[in-house]
C-alpha cells in the first residue's frame, strides 16, 4: 500500500484523543532556502551547529488546497531529510510550507474544514513519504479577524490529525511549529490583531517569531538597525517582540527567536553624521547585503564596524554607504538573551548567507556554554 494511501485511509477512521505536545528546548535551528541547493548542498551543512534545519519552502495549490510538489522539491527534499539524518550528529528536518506574501493563499486554504482537511491530509502524506520529523506554517501574515479564528482551528485540527497518524503508524508524532510575526500582536493591521495564544500553548510544539526587517530601504530618511534588540523609543525591537509572545500565553519554551544572516543598506546625506537613526537618502550598496557581502564589502572599502551596546546592532559605514546588520557579538548578546529569558532556542534566516558558518559557530558554542 503506498505511503498516500495508507495516511489518507487511518485518516478517516481514527477518532479524535487528546493532543501530544513535546516542550522543546535548545533548538538551534536554520532555515535552507532550497534555491541554494547547487551551491550548500545538505551534506554541506556542518549539524554540529544545528538541531533543526528547516526546507524551505514549498507551496499550496489555491485550487485544490494541497501541497505543490515540484520537480525539483521532489528531487532535493528525500535527500535532504536522509542526509540530515545520517550526519553526525543527526539533525531534524522540518518542511517549511508557504514563504513571503502567502497571506491569500492561506487566507482561502485554512477557510472551510473541506480545505483545511485536504490541506492537512497533504501535509502528512508529504512529511511521511519524504522522511520529514516536523511541518512548519510560514503564514506571511493572517490578516484579519476572520484569519486568525481560522488560524486557530487549523491548529486544532492539525495537531489531532497528527496524533491520530502517529498511534496508527507507530511512528513518532510529526512536530508541528510556526514562522509568525516578530510579535503576537498585529497592530499595524485595522483592526489590530492578535496571534491565538492559548492555541499556540496547547497544540504547537513553538512558534518562531520573525524578529527582523524591522527597519529596512522603506524607510529611507533614516539609518536603522533591521533586527535591534532593545529600542526605547517604539515597539520595533526584538525585546518587545519576544515580550509580547510571551504575555499572550505561549510559553518561554515554545519561543524560538529569530536572527537574520543579511543586513539592510542605506546612503547616508552626511558621511560625517552616521550613527542609527542619522538622516540618509535611500537603500546603499543593495538594498539588502548577505552576511558574506557584508564582511567582504566591509573589508573591500576600509569600512568602520560599530557595535551598538544600547540597541544590541551592529552597523558599518564607508563614506555614504551604511549597513545596519548582526555581527558575531550582536548575534552571542542575543543568544544570551534566549539563554536568560528561558527561550526554546533561535534560528537563523537562512542558509547559505553566512560567512564559513561564522555567525552559527557563534550562536552554538554561547547557547552550550552561557
């Protein structure tokens, strides 16, 4: 009996029981972007920094609700979960399902228990064929009221989907986890919204708040730091973020913090005025730099490097060009954060962006040993 049939048949006989949630800690995880296969192949991957590595991302069809496995996905994802696996030590590989602007997509998927089911269905019978140990939701973002309620039945009904798999199958239950918005609060939104917390602390192994893109070229009169920790003068920093998380009832173990390997670029109007927050004209050399760009750029133009203590940001500047971004000391102050705020862990976006593992070799040896 095939893989698809087997999960689809226990599927619609099995009845309901009461949800297994594993509280994790010590995740250290990273997101592989599957466009950099040919470049980081998985046997690349040095596990040793990692727990839990993330394939990202495939897609839903609008029309039938189900995952679109492509030709590629198909190639990359039996071989990305079998080398994670061999590798010593082992690591965890997670699908990643949706990406950036999956707002509608999900919206339509998660708006009917008819869409939900086949969703969910495909979900499993992908995780299962492939040889995945969890499933990841990258809702980029739910956007009205109506969303988050169906947010929060979907979360339901994918945990009890997965348990009742797992008693079928023998196997262990599929890990269920989520990229949400750096705060459980939506509050750019009309009206503002808020993430389903007590769902969230009852159906999901952990959520992992994407803390960065907080400033950025759209704000282009002034110099930011795109994933600063501390911020006193707004709600735009990790800090509030991971804050208002837990304040909505999600448990500090089921927190993964993010951290980004890129930084963002502005044109300074003044060369000798370049702090965070100094007047600029617009995005810098690209408007979005690789932590790699960043360190050969850096290098390559005599640039000055800055770690802020206040924000806990670095940034660097060569004439006009400024680029707010995390270094190896902002990346270890926040993984002492995580450490001290009893976070489940961090992850990184992504792979293949740093500079020879730089940035997760820091990451690990702190988290261990702090």
């Amino acid at each position: 009996m095939s893989v698809e049939r087997f999960v689809l048949i226990f599927l619609a006989t099995v009845g309901p029981s009461a949800p297994t949630v594993l509280a994790y800690s010590g995740v250290k995880g990273a997101y592989w972007p599957s466009w950099v296969a040919e470049t980081v192949s998985p046997a690349t991957i040095p596990t040793s920094y990692f727990t839990h590595l993330f394939y990202a991302f495939v897609e839903v069809d609008s029309e039938t609700c189900i995952l679109n496995i492509t030709q590629p996905d198909d190639k990359w994802m039996g071989n990305f979960t079998a080398t994670l696996h061999a590798k010593s030590p082992p690591a965890k590989a997670i699908l990643s399902i949706g990406g950036a602007n999956t707002g509608a997509i999900f919206s339509n998927t998660l708006s009917s228990h008819k869409n939900r089911t086949a969703f969910i269905n495909s979900t499993i019978v992908v995780a299962r064929k492939y040889g995945f140990d969890g499933l990841d939701l990258d809702w980029e973002f739910p956007n009205n009221i109506q969303d988050m309620s169906n947010l929060a039945t979907f979360f339901t009904a994918w945990r009890l989907a997965i348990d009742r798999e797992a008693r079928y199958s023998g196997k262990p239950p599929i890990l269920l986890s989520a990229a949400v918005y750096y705060s459980s609060d939506l509050f750019l939104t009309d009206p503002p919204l808020s993430y389903p917390g007590h769902v969230i602390k009852r159906y999901v192994d952990f959520v992992s708040p994407m803390t960065y893109d907080l400033h950025g070229s759209w704000e282009p009169s002034k110099t930011g730091s795109p994933a600063l920790l501390y911020d006193k003068f707004s709600n735009l920093s990790t800090s509030y973020g991971i804050s208002s998380w837990l304040n909505r009832g999600v448990p500090p173990e089921k927190v993964v913090m993010g951290l980004p390997v890129y930084g963002r670029t502005w044109k300074l109007l003044n060369a000798s005025d370049h702090k965070i927050g100094s007047p600029a004209v617009g995005a810098g050399p690209l408007p979005e730099m690789t932590y790699d760009q960043i360190v050969d750029f850096n290098l390559g133009n005599n640039a000055t490097v800055v770690y802020d203590e206040a924000t806990v940001s670095t940034y660097s500047y060569s004439g006009i060009d400024w680029i707010g971004y995390d270094n190896v000391e902002s990346v270890v102050n926040k993984v002492k954060f995580a450490k001290n705020q009893g976070l489940g862990g961090y992850f990184f976006w992504a792979l293949g962006d740093d500079k020879k593992w730089t940035l997760a070799a820091a990451g690990d040896f702190f988290y261990n040993s702090c």
